[in-house]
C-alpha cells in the first residue's frame, strides 16, 4: 500500500493531465463546458475517482450534465492513456468519473447565508429605536462593593 502523499500528488497530476487532455487534445463537443475540479485515488494507486463540474452556454442556460457524463464515458480509454503516459506509473489507475456537487452546495450555502443577512438588518432596524428595560447595566460592577464597604 503506498503512502497518502504519494496518493495526493498522483490524484493532483491525474486532475492536471486529465483537464489539459480534455481542454485541448479531446475533440468531443459534448466536454466543451466540462471542468476537472479534483480527484482522488485509491491507497493502492489503481483507481481514480475524477470529479467534475459542467457549465452552460450562458449563465441562464442549464448545464446538459448527461451529455458531459457520456462524453467523458466515450473518452475515458484515451484520458486513462493520457495518464498512464504523463504519471510513468507501473500501474495506470482506473478513470471513474463523478459529478462533482460542491458548485451546488455553495451556492445553497450563499443564499442561506444572504436569508440571514435579511433577518440581522430587519432586526437592526427594529433595536434602532429601542430602550432597555431595566438599567443599561444590571450587573453589579467593582465600584458598587467599594461604596457599601464604606
């Protein structure tokens, strides 16, 4: 079993081989928006899990994930040749292909977080004109116990 350094720089140069093939030397038109986000690989080094995100003609348009997932299904024998030459390992690792959901999770995390700005700034403008109960400061401070030693 190799090491977990080891590991991580060979899922870090599979990600970078596997991004500049697809940009570059891949002429298939359904990986035209797809982007290599990261990749991971087995303790034995024989599998490799490549994730990655698809983006759409425009910002609007929805991005056609089942159509990047077939190209990169089409394309996964030259991409695993691609590796196998540029990592000079014994053992070429197994290509499997994920979509990568962090994109999502991000933007799901942005909004929660602009749905709580909303609520602090409403209860901002609500404190603006608002009065303490009791005294502004209900804790009994050092100064009180020096005045009832005396």
């Amino acid at each position: 079993m190799a090491d977990q350094a080891r590991a991580r720089r060979l899922a870090k140069r599979i990600s970078s081989i596997v991004a500049t093939a697809i940009e570059y030397e891949i002429k298939d038109p359904r990986l035209r928006f797809v982007t290599i986000t990261d990749a991971k690989v087995t303790g034995d080094l024989r599998e490799a899990t490549v994730f990655y995100t698809v983006m759409g003609e425009t910002l609007d348009a929805e991005p056609d994930y089942a159509e990047a997932a077939a190209g990169l299904k089409a394309a996964a024998g030259i991409l695993r040749s691609k590796v196998g030459a540029g990592t000079g390992v014994k053992f070429t690792p197994t290509l499997a292909f994920k979509l990568d959901t962090v994109p999502e999770a991000a933007r799901e995390m942005d909004e929660l977080l602009s749905k709580a700005r909303a609520v602090d700034a409403r209860v901002a403008q609500v404190a603006v004109g608002a009065s303490y109960a009791g005294d502004e400061d209900p804790y009994k401070s050092d100064e009180d116990e020096d005045d009832d030693e005396v």
